[in-house]
C-alpha cells in the first residue's frame, strides 16, 4: 500500500518476509550482509515494500517461507470483509525443473546410533510403488541400496536407513565414523546422471562453556557459547529439582535464553544444554554445582519508543520523555522495536508497572498500534500494569474497537479541535491545581505550512463510565486526548 509521495518511509501497510531454513535458521527480508542474508537478523524492514531473501548456498531440505502483516491500517482489497493487504511471491535459484530428480535428507550431520531419512522427488517417477537410492559414507564406501516407498501420487518418495559404527558390512545398515562424508545416491535414468544428497557423520557432542546471566528488559538472559551449532534449553528453579525449562530450537554457536515471569529477589538455580544437528546432546551444570543468580528488581518503566521518522513531520526527540521521567527520578529501559527486531509481547511487558508507548503522530504517517500490540498491552494492563500513550491522531487511527472502547475507555471523541491548554480535576491528589499551556511549537514546519496543517490537532473525548478524568480542556472543560 503506497504512502505519501516522496516521504523517506512510506509504508502504510507494512509487510514482512521471513524463511525458516531446514535447519530452523530463520531469514528476514532484506537483512543482508555483503549481499548475503544473514540468519536470526534482529531487525525487520519497515521501510521498503520489496523484500528478499538471498541465500547463495542453500541447504537442501524444506523451507518455509512467511509473509507476516507487521502493520495493516488501511485496506488494500475492498473485496474482503477484513482490512487485509494483498502481495506477491516470487521464488527463483537452481530448483530441479519438472521432471528432474531431487534427492534430500532431513539433517546434516548423523550420529550412530541413528537413522538417516531421506526423500526423493522426481515426477518422471509418478504412479511406482517404490524407487531405489544408494546410501554410503567414508567408512563403507560400497554403500547400503535403500528401497523408498511412495509417500504421494506425484513422484514422491520416503525411506531410512540406520547408522552404526564399526567396520563396512553389507548388512542394510551404515557404518559411518566421526567426520565421515555421507552420501545418498540417486541415478535419474532420463539425466543418465546420479543425484547426490550429502550429510556428515558426527560423534561428538558439542562443548559448552562461557555461561553468563545478563539483564534482558527486566528478565534474566542466560547466554552460553559451542563449539559446533547446536539448540538452547535452560533448565532451571528455585530449587535444584529444575523442572521448568526453556528452547529455543534454532540452531547457532552463540546461545541466549530469556527466562521470563521470575520473582524478583528470589535465588534460581539453572543448567544449559545443547544438542547438535546430529542430535549429540550436552550439558554445562557448573561442575555439578549449578549456576544460580538472583533476580533482579526491574525498572519502574518500559518506555517503547515505536517512533519512526517519515521526512516530513518534525522529528519529536526522546528526550521530550526520558528528561520527565529522569526529573521525576523513574527508573526506565527504553525499547526501540527497530533495534530489538519486533514490538514487546505481553511478558516483555509484564515485570514493569509502567508501560509509555510513543508512536509518531505526524499528519504523513499512519503509524500506530498493530492488532499484536493492542492484545498485548490488553493482556498487560489485565495483569495489573498501567499505560500512557500522549497522542493527538491515535484515537482516529486505532479506529472504534475493543482497545479504544474497553483499554483506553473512550467514549466518544471531537476529533482535530484543538487543546490549546489544560486544567487539572478538583480534588484529584495530583493534578489539582495545575493549569498549563502546551506548547505545539515543534510540530510547526515548512510542510505543515503547504498543507495548511495546524500544529495542534488535538482532540478532546468523552471518557466512559469507568474512568475517571484527571485534566480537562481549559477552555471547553472537555477531556483532552
């Protein structure tokens, strides 16, 4: 959905592409590094309406491939009851043409005990009960035939073959060592050329060491390093039972673990493990002894500053926030989604008693709260969090549903009237009292100007039944938004 002519971000509807690779690596659209996409990237593109992802040598295997509506405000298909955007996918490289085998296997690396799945595709094949491969390895060179059977109507075809280790037998089973190449055969008669799937053997568990307990937004993160790409679980309690635990599947060298909803003050005892491709497993428990830390109190507040510059509204600093709350003497973090690569769920949010969600209100963007953060921040404030959001165009933007009837309990509101000043409520322990100007003056630029834009588009509303006001509009007496 195209945006305002010109702006340097002029996504309305912003959509995101990702792939989960066979190996649970995961790529984002445009995250590249020296052309290349790189695995578990941090960040998302919410600038461009064109993503890719390039991966040069890609392991064999399946691939998903998402389109995720990161943010969805105006609808791009007024055929649809839903306010939806549509896209286009496009996937090109070397994939086998009709007609042309393709043989994989469903890991990279094999231990023995194991066993090695393997399956072809080849549509000259459609309608046969079965199909022939050769498995071999370093160690047994002559290699094991495997018979696949058909698993589809199309040319599809599955089987296994277990692993051992010890000397070359012909005896249906692979032998295969540490470090061994493992191959898997197929000759496609109509090529008159053999298709080869390739894998490695290893033996050997990964090495776990470096354990580190950091501060994650108010959570502990367990980090660990491997000397081979391995997952992540963290076991752990208050007691050295650890039945709780957490995974994370995904496949790295560099290993960190979020440990969320713990009691701050409270001691917990905690191990690491891994397990390789292969399925070689690993444990760190500090010697027998495990790692322990205890929690610590989080920040009073979660700032989240979803503000994102569009090139033509002024830019609002952060400080306009973070110089009230230092004032004030809040303990805050500050959560950039651009940075940390996604908007906090409802367990980033949770350990803080706060939340500020800042967001731009410029009159050329659209920005605002996705349906994701608006769940979220509903489940939060149901668990006993409280949440500020300053705004003059959310209320229009969020539009008349659950978040601005039943989270923010507006009523009705005037939109765009202005709010030139406020007064605090009589008897209100705080802002009783106060009278205060604003100041609109940092909104005012040249592109304001062409387009007749007032500064202050403020709106007051009419809150609901259940909320009480605290400031009202000096001049109306009207709730200001």
């Amino acid at each position: 959905m195209p945006g305002f002519p010109g702006a340097l971000a002029a996504l309305v509807n912003d959509l995101d592409l990702e792939v989960v690779a066979p190996d649970g690596q995961l790529y984002r659209g445009n995250q590249f590094d020296g052309g290349e996409s790189i695995p578990n990237a941090s960040g998302a593109d919410s600038i461009n309406n064109v993503e890719a992802v390039h991966l040069a040598m890609p392991l064999p295997g399946e691939y998903v491939v998402r389109v995720r509506a990161r943010n969805v405000v105006q609808d791009a298909r007024e055929d649809t009851a839903a306010v939806d955007q549509d896209f286009a996918l496009v996937i090109s490289g070397l994939i086998p043409a009709s007609g042309v085998g393709t043989v994989f296997l469903d890991r990279g690396a094999y231990r023995a005990p194991s066993r090695i799945k393997i399956t072809l595709i080849d549509s000259a094949l459609t309608g046969q009960p079965s199909a022939s491969v050769l498995a071999r390895s370093t160690t047994e060179s002559a290699g094991e035939a495997v018979v696949l059977t058909a698993s589809d109507a199309s040319g599809g075809f599955t089987g296994t073959i277990a692993t051992a280790t010890g000397p070359a037998i012909p005896n249906g089973i692979l032998e295969i060592a540490n470090n061994d190449n493992i191959e898997v055969l197929y000759f496609d008669a109509p090529l008159g050329s053999n298709r080869i799937a390739v894998a490695r053997g290893d033996l050997v568990a990964p090495v776990l060491t470096s354990v580190v307990v950091t501060n994650d937004f108010g959570q502990p993160l367990v980090a660990w390093q491997s000397d081979e790409r391995a997952n992540s679980t963290v076991r752990y309690n208050t007691n050295s039972s650890l039945s709780l635990a957490v995974t994370n599947l995904g496949l790295t060298t560099d290993h960190a673990v979020t440990l969320a909803g713990l009691v701050p003050g409270r001691t917990y005892y905690f191990q690491v493990a891994s397990v390789d491709e292969a399925g070689n497993a690993a444990t760190n428990n500090n010697g027998g002894a495990l790692f322990s830390f205890v929690v610590p109190q989080p920040r009073t507040t979660l700032l989240v500053d979803a503000f994102v510059s569009n090139g033509f509204d002024n830019d609002i600093p952060l400080s306009v926030y973070t110089n009230a709350l230092d004032q004030a003497a809040i303990s805050y973090d500050v959560w950039d989604p651009a940075a940390v690569g996604r908007s906090p769920s409802t367990n980033d949010l949770r350990p803080y008693r706060m939340v500020i969600w800042r967001l731009n209100d410029g009159v050329f963007t659209s920005d605002t709260l996705s349906a994701t953060d608006q769940k979220s921040i509903r489940a939060y404030l149901n668990q006993g969090g409280a949440f500020f959001m300053a705004s003059m165009e959310q209320l229009s933007r969020i539009g008349n549903g659950f978040f601005r009837n039943d989270v923010l309990h507006v009523a009705a509101f005037n939109e765009d009237v202005g709010v030139p000043g406020v007064t605090g409520a009589a008897g209100d322990s705080i802002t009783a009292g106060m009278s205060l100007a604003l100041d609109y003056s940092q909104y005012d630029n040249f592109w304001h100007q062409a387009a007749q834009v007032p500064d202050d588009i403020s709106d007051t509303l009419t809150p609901s039944s259940e909320a009480a006001s605290i400031f009202f509009e000096t001049a109306s007496g009207r709730l200001p938004d």
